[in-house]
C-alpha cells in the first residue's frame, strides 16, 4: 500500500515537471519571438534560453536596399512578441544560428510559414536548392512574380 502512494507521488511530479518544459519534438521547438534583427534573422526564446533563427531558402533585401524596411516590417508584424514554432533545417557552425522554417502560431492570422509569406509578398527571393518537399517556397516566389508584387513589382516609368 505505501509503495503505490509513493509510485503515484512520482508519476505526479513527473507529469507537473513535464508542463514546465518547453514543447519540443525531436527538431522543432516553440517559444517566443523577442527580436527581429533582419527579415531573415529572429530571436526565439524557448523558456530557458534563446536561439538565433536564419529562415531557410530565403534572401531578403539587406540595409539600405529597396524593399529591406518593408521586409523587416513584414516579418516584425508577423512574428516579433509572438509564439511561433522553429523546424530546424540544419545549424550554421560559422555563425551559430539555427536555420530553420519558422511557422506562426497566432490565433488572428493563423499558422503560417513566414518564409513562405515573405516570398509571397514579394519581399524576398528564393535560394536555390531550398525547395523542400512540396515546392512552397518556387510557388510562393512565382506568385509575387506574377502579380507584380515586392521585388517584381513593374518599374516606374520615367
């Protein structure tokens, strides 16, 4: 009788512990994100301690280029002082940063992959060899093509 207390202690801590652990599933992780440095660079927190998040397949615009303040805002609309899911992809030994897809997780706009939307909006150009399974990212970059959108977007006559 006392040994069946005390299994039934243990097996209650252990379930009250695991609700303290961050969500994780073997190479994907939740958290928050804290900061956006560059349309492609974010900071998620995970509860005990923080990864630099690199979008996988994307080139954004950098500093100074057209487009790169609409694409930092873009992404900071979508995602800064939000929960969102990273997957990782691989990690950049030379940098430190976990290249990952990054997937909202908001009630309003739902899950998205933010990568995916930023070639979308035309904020962004695909990498090439970056594709993944299901062809999203081409998709998502020819739909801005075609619409004009962003980068695509006709220039202005003179």
């Amino acid at each position: 009788m006392r040994h069946g207390w005390a299994m039934r202690g243990v097996l209650t801590l252990a379930v009250l512990g695991a609700a303290l652990v961050p969500a994780q599933a073997g190479d994907s992780i939740w958290g928050k994100v804290t900061a956006v440095k560059e349309p492609t660079l974010v900071t998620l927190d995970y509860g005990y301690g923080s990864y630099e998040i690199r979008l996988v397949g994307i080139d954004a615009p950098r500093a100074g280029e057209a487009h790169a303040e609409e694409a930092l805002q873009f992404v900071s609309d979508m995602v800064l002082n939000k929960n969102a899911r990273m997957r990782l992809h691989h990690r950049d030994l030379s940098n430190n940063e976990m290249v990952c897809r990054l997937i909202t997780d908001d009630a309003v706009i739902g899950m998205k992959e933010v990568g995916v939307e930023l070639l979308r909006a035309g904020l962004a150009r695909r990498q090439s060899g970056y594709d993944e399974k299901y062809g999203e990212l081409a998709a998502a970059e020819n739909e801005a093509r075609q619409a004009g959108r962003g980068l695509w977007a006709p220039a202005a006559s003179k």
